[in-house]
C-alpha cells in the first residue's frame, strides 16, 4: 500500500473517530469513566495474578474495595460536602457584595485619594471584573454539564460505570492480545513501539496526577477547615481535583479562599496570610515533592499544550472530552515525536537525495 493510502486511511479513521465522540458524546460519560477505571486498576490486576490469583477473582477483589472506599467516601465526606456546596451557593452573591464593598472601603478610597483613579471608574471596573469572572465560571459548568447530561446521574455513574470497569477489566489482557493480532505485519514492531511510549505517556500522567490531586485536595482541605475558613472543606478539594489543568487549580482556590478570607477575618490579616501560607505550601508541595515523584515529565507535553487540549477538548465535547484530552494529547505528542524522528533521517531534511543526484549528474 502506497503512503498516500496509509495517509488517506488514517484520515478517515480519524475523521469517523471525531464524529462519532461528537455524536455520542451526551451518552459516552460512564462508558468512559468505566475505561479509565479499568485502565487504572489493570496494573494491580496483573499483579494479584502473579500472585496466584485468578483474573476474576482479582477483578471482582479490585472492584469491590474500590466502590467500598468511594462508597465510604460520599457517605462520610458527601453530606459536608453537599450542605457547603449548598450554602456556598446560596450565599455567593451576598460574599461578593460584601468582597466589592470590603475593597472598595479599604483600598478603593486610598487609591482615589492618591489621584490614582476616579472612585466611580474603580467601582464599575470593579463590577465587570466579577461580572466577567461569573459568566466565566458559568460557562466552564454549562459546558460541563451539556457535555454529559443525558446519563450525568447517580444511576449511570454508581451502575453502568463499575459494571463497565468489571468487564473491562476482566478481559483487558485479551482485549489488547486481540488488537495486536490486527496489526499490519510489516509495521508491527513499529506501532508495538509507538504502543508502549504512549502506554508509559498516558499511565505515567493519569496515575500520578489522580495521586497529586488527591493529595492535594487532602492537604488544601484539611489546611483550610483547621484555620477555620468557612467553605474550607468546598474550596480546598475543589482546588485540589482541579489541579489537573496547570495552574488553573491552585489559582482559582487561591483567589476564591482570598476572598472568602477577606470577608470572614478582615481586619485579622494573620488568619488571612495563614489561608494564603497554605496555598503557597501547596504549591511548593506540588512543584518539588509531588510532580517530580509521581508525575515527573511522562508525557512529554508543556504545560501549556496540556492547558489547551483541555480547553479545546473540553469545549468540543463536553465534560468527556475532558476527561480524554491528556491521553489523547499525550499519544498525538508521541505521533508527533516519531513523526519528528523520521523526517530528520529522511532525504527530505538532510538532502542526500538532492545530493547524490546531482553528484551523479556531475559524474555523468
């Protein structure tokens, strides 16, 4: 088969493979929770089985201490949680007025004093600022909750999810021994290769950062109901789980615990540098202790990279294609990198075709 062909059918599988998680994308939530899921735990699957363990007892052992502890979790956590998500939402607009009103006496006044700005252009800034900030924060959960509220319920999560990751899980090894039967004979050793660096890619970042998330939701968590902040359970794991996007975690529970802070301790700016003490102990945390050990550079994406793919995934299908956009970003970065290798070793970067033909035109 010609390069063109390859190209073309690659095209096409990739083009089916964008309409149909456009398609489905309102239906795909718990299939692909239950995938990651399965996709997580196979490792420790794998090693009950050296263990002597048959693969269905592993999975159903697996399985079983997995939805014990998520269980445990919503019935332990989930009530906290729900009665601060509650009250946090019911009293959001009444923090902001009382943020806008804090600043605007304490800091806005000076400022205008100091012939800095006009007080009425402060305040209107001021207001668009919020304004912008809250439609912001709407769209990202609009987004979220279009991407996946046809099954997003507790029946498709806590149902269809585990019996997906029991199925998956079970038949995994045969799943993959299967689809390596598939491959092409000519170019099997090279997409087994191209197979186990985005293996290494993906498992190295999905592992390691559910890790860092959750023990950063833990520290932010536990830091901030010990200082007393109101919402502290709320903003400290909502930070935490939202770490997997590159700064945007930390930034956005910084500046929401700031201004919680604010409104709760003002005029005690110790318990207010306390609040802001445990987010940049967080980040030290994050940056020298838990990214080097559990993450370390596994995908091969900048920051940056890893920030769009969520965004653009996240806006073109939904909560889904959140939680597809780094696998997949990561095994399009290792496309890229073997794409990057042959083309440096190709006539078309060297130009030893170039050469060759001319110094056999010179010869002749």
């Amino acid at each position: 088969m010609s390069l063109r062909r390859h190209v073309q059918f690659w095209l096409l599988a990739t083009a089916l493979l964008v309409l149909f998680l456009t398609v489905f994308s309102d239906v795909l939530l718990p299939f692909v929770a239950g995938m990651a899921v399965a996709y997580l735990l196979d490792p420790v699957a794998d090693r009950f089985e050296a263990w002597g363990m048959s693969r269905i007892w592993a999975t159903l052992t697996i399985l079983f201490v997995f939805i014990l502890m998520v269980l445990l979790f919503l019935l332990v956590v989930g009530p906290v949680l729900g009665s601060q998500v509650s009250g946090f939402l019911e009293k959001a607009p009444g923090l902001v007025d009382q943020l806008q009103q804090l600043l605007r006496t304490n800091f806005g006044e000076r400022l205008a004093r100091l012939g800095l700005f006009r007080m009425e252009d402060l305040q209107s800034s001021f207001g668009n600022l919020l304004g912008q900030g809250a439609s912001w924060v709407t769209g990202i959960l609009k987004s979220v909750w279009n991407g996946g509220q046809a099954l997003l319920s507790v029946v498709s999560l806590l149902v269809v999810t585990p019996v997906v990751a029991f199925y998956l899980l079970l038949d995994w090894d045969h799943m993959v021994a299967h689809i390596d039967s598939w491959l092409p004979r000519d170019h099997q050793e090279t997409i087994r290769q191209l197979a186990r660096e985005m293996d290494a890619a993906v498992s190295g970042f999905v592992r390691g950062q559910v890790s860092v998330c959750l023990l950063l939701g833990a520290f932010y968590a536990i830091g901030l109901m010990l200082a007393g902040l109101n919402f502290g359970l709320l903003i400290g794991m909502g930070a935490g789980l939202v770490s997997f996007i590159p700064f945007v975690g930390a930034s956005l529970g910084f500046l929401v615990s700031l201004g919680v802070a604010l409104v709760q301790f003002w005029p005690d700016w110790s318990m207010i540098l306390v609040v802001a003490a445990i987010f940049g102990a967080g980040q030290f945390l994050e940056g020298n202790v838990l990214q080097p050990k559990l993450v370390g550079e596994s995908t091969g994406l900048h920051p940056v990279t890893l920030m769009f793919a969520l965004f653009a995934f996240g806006y073109l299908f939904g909560f889904v294609g959140m939680l597809i956009a780094v696998p997949v970003a990561a095994m399009l970065g290792v496309l890229a990198r073997f794409a990057l290798r042959q083309y440096l070793a190709s006539p078309l970067y060297t130009g030893t075709g170039r050469t060759a033909a001319a110094q056999e035109e010179t010869g002749a």
